[in-house]
C-alpha cells in the first residue's frame, strides 16, 4: 500500500488522501441511500484494518494510523483513541476532500481543512502542556550488536551471558532493572531447569558483587511433552519422535531464587509460527522461514505477564518484538498494573532497510496511547529510551555496539485508550456489518 513506504510521514498522509480518493468511485458506495454510503466507507476500510489485528496472517503495518508514527508531536490524541483515530482522520478528511473536488463545494472544503487543522492544534496543546508523570528509575539498556545471521546463534548462552555482563559492569551498581534483548540466550534452554544451567550460575556470581539491578532477558526455551500430555498443534517432533514446545520468551532474574518468565504471545507469520496451521499442516507439513532465529513453531503465552522489581516498585511489561505494533495487547500489560513498558527485539534480520526504523518508531505510539515510558533493547539497533510524549531522549543507532543508562518515569494513570483500546475499531465493524446487511436485505427486496 502506498501509505506504508520505509517512512512515516505527512508525505505518507497526502499519498493516502490521494488514494482513497479513488478508492470512493472504485467501490460505487453512493449506491447507498443518503449518508450511509459514506459512513460505510471508512467503517469497511478500518474493519478491514482491524482484521489484520485478529486473524492468522496478521500485519498491523496496513494500519493507517501509523503513518505518524515518527511525529508524535500531532497525535497526541492516540491517548484518547489509539492509531484506529488516526485512520478515521484519514478518512474522514479524505471523503470531505473528495465533496470539495467532486461538487466544488466550497463548505466541504473549510470543513476538511478544520477537520486537518484543529486535531494538530489539539495535540501541539497537549504535547506542550503533558508533563511525563511518576518516581524516576535508574535503567541500563544493552545493545550487544550480534549478527543474528553469522554470530548470534553460533555463540553458547555461557558465552552471551559474559558479554552481557561485561556489558553492564560499569553501571550495575547504580541502577535498578538491566535489558538485553529478544533472545540475547539463543541456544535453547529447557524452561524448567534454568536455574540448573552454567550461564544462570554465572548470572549469580555476578549477581553476587553487584546485588541491586534485576535483569529482563530475552531467551530461546523448549519444553518435552510427557507421554500423558496431550499434543497442542504448536508442538515440534524430534526426528526421534519425541514431542517438544518451543518459546520465544522473556527471563525476568531478581533476588528471588525462581526466574519470572513470559513466552511471546503474538507471533510472527511464517517464522515463529504457520498460519491456519490446522488446516495446512496435513498438507504441507510444519514449514516456517529462517530470519535469523530460532526455528520451528512457537507456544504462545495465553496471556500477557508483568514482571515485578525485587522491592515491588518497578512494575515491567515484557513486550517481545512484534507485540509493540498491537496497540490493543500493550495496553492489557497496563491494566494489569505495568507502570514501565519494555520492549525486546531482535530487528537484525531486516538489516539496514526501512523495517527497522518503522518498527523503532511504532514504539512511540504505545507510550503517547498509555503514557508509560517505554525503554527498548534490540540485539542490533535501535535501542533507546521513549518518554510518555512520545520524545526519543536517548538511543543507539543500528550496528552500534553499546549501552544506554537512562531514567524513565514510572506512571500508574490509566489512559481512556489503555481502559477501552481499539473501541473505534470495534464500532467500525458494528456498523460496516449492520450496513452490509442492510444493504444486501433492500437489493433482495428489489429482487
């Protein structure tokens, strides 16, 4: 779609106005009576991006909204709406756009250029007035910059673990909770004996001369399934035979003697999982792509899990790679009393492309829809810091090796979107439906 280039943008937003624009002769909605046909229009387009939300080949990038995903500055509003306001927005100015070229009305035209207008003006207000809330905490975040197609996942856990700490030896003593990224363990762990292995062991040693951090760690795990279980269709089988579950997880180690875990519940198409896996297993068997990972179908949590510091104030949303893209599932870590937002990622196998940075930048739009400071560790870049405002007050740029010692805020106020997420969505497919079989129920009439 022309809207989702390797940049967002006001650019990407002319390009929308423009192709929406034929979107509306293409899809003959005026054959609707009166105003339906044209609150059906953006109410099927944002249904149609909410489907991306929800079914098995899932891809929120179609989502308009996130085209200002890198100028915070005049969405501020997604507190109040998530990105599902902003493809209203789009549309909305875009159908008025189209009454003022189409008819020549000149009303239609002031009204989109209000409409365009006064929501920017709304946020710069909001943006200059919103002043990031909660306790300042003192947070490492480490950016190893491991090859995840040459290095990384030829390198033991022993090993990866060294570099880490070594990574965070001078700073461990002056800060609260330490990130490394999605997988930063890559060799596969049995997730029930964790605390038996060596890196885990050397973890404690250093754990030993530096006892205040914790640390959120991103790690590969796999479980054996009994003979007595039964076998989940994200089950692998071992050319033996033997069934065995595969996580992509996170690893949340404190003083405490049991390690707080959460394995990714939103999984990548074709890499960490098959889509319609039921239906085309039998046919194709359990073909999933190389990115530079561990491969094979992936276990996902059933729900979203928030890791709590030892001294029980910083409350961490584990957020794993792609998740940071679904509004509406980063808010659920919030209401189940997240008061930091953390994002792990492994963004290497896009290289240096546009991919990236989008997905970088996608990140912005949790912190303005919940108000948290988010704190982001990616294997190869782009690591940072992200206040309530969206801002990028600190980052490491992609294949920079290095570390971020940043303070965000620890927020506890529940925004309207965090309380009721993709509302808008879910009002767009009540009345496309409602519409839909209104008008099939009158051409049957005429029939």
């Amino acid at each position: 779609m022309v809207c989702h280039e390797n940049r967002s943008g006001p650019g990407n937003f002319c390009q929308c106005l423009s192709y929406g624009n034929n979107l509306l002769d293409l899809a003959q909605i005026e054959k609707l009576p009166g105003n339906m046909a044209w609150v059906f229009f953006p109410a099927l387009w944002i249904s149609f991006e909410k489907l991306h939300y929800e079914w098995d080949l899932e891809w929120p990038w179609l989502t308009m909204g996130n085209v200002f995903a890198a100028y915070p500055e005049i969405v501020q509003w997604y507190e109040y709406t998530g990105v599902f306001g902003g493809s209203l927005w789009v549309l909305t100015v875009n159908l008025l756009l189209y009454f003022w070229i189409k008819h020549r009305s000149l009303l239609r035209g002031i009204q989109a250029l209000a409409l365009l207008i006064v929501p920017i003006i709304f946020s710069v207000y909001l943006y200059n007035s919103y002043q990031p809330e909660g306790k300042e905490v003192p947070v490492l975040i480490l950016q190893p910059d491991i090859d995840p197609w040459t290095e990384k996942f030829d390198r033991s856990n022993e090993e990866s673990m060294r570099d880490l700490l070594d990574m965070a030896e001078t700073y461990a003593d002056s800060v609260k909770l330490i990130i490394a990224p999605e997988t930063a363990l890559s060799r596969t762990i049995d997730k029930n004996k964790i605390t038996h292995k060596a890196f885990y062991r050397i973890w404690r040693d250093f754990q030993a001369r530096h006892p205040l951090p914790d640390w959120l760690i991103g790690a590969s795990l796999y479980r054996f399934l009994d003979q007595t279980d039964s076998i989940p269709l994200s089950a692998n089988r071992t050319s033996g035979g033997r069934w065995y579950q595969l996580y992509n997880s996170a690893l949340y180690f404190s003083r405490t003697d049991k390690p707080q875990m959460y394995h990714k519940k939103l999984l990548v198409v074709g890499a960490e999982k098959m889509p319609f896996h039921k239906y085309l297993s039998p046919i194709i068997g359990d073909v999933v792509l190389d990115l530079g990972g561990t491969t094979g179908t992936h276990t996902p949590s059933p729900e979203p899990v928030v890791f709590t510091s030892s001294d029980g104030k910083i409350k961490t949303a584990p957020v794993i790679c792609y998740e940071s893209v679904f509004g509406d599932y980063v808010r659920k870590y919030v209401l189940k009393g997240a008061n930091l937002l953390a994002v792990i990622t492994n963004d290497g196998w896009w290289k240096k492309t546009g991919g990236y940075r989008q997905h970088f930048h996608y990140a912005r739009l949790r912190s303005i829809e919940n108000r948290r400071d988010l704190v982001r560790s990616a294997n190869t870049g782009r690591s940072g810091h992200i206040n309530q405002r969206g801002d990028v007050t600190a980052s490491l740029e992609f294949g920079k090796r290095g570390v971020l010692l940043v303070k965000p805020k620890l927020n506890e106020r529940i925004t309207f979107y965090a309380r009721y997420g993709d509302y808008i969505a879910r009002i767009a497919v009540f009345v496309a439906l409602i519409l839909l079989v209104y008008a099939l129920g009158k051409k049957r009439t005429r029939l």
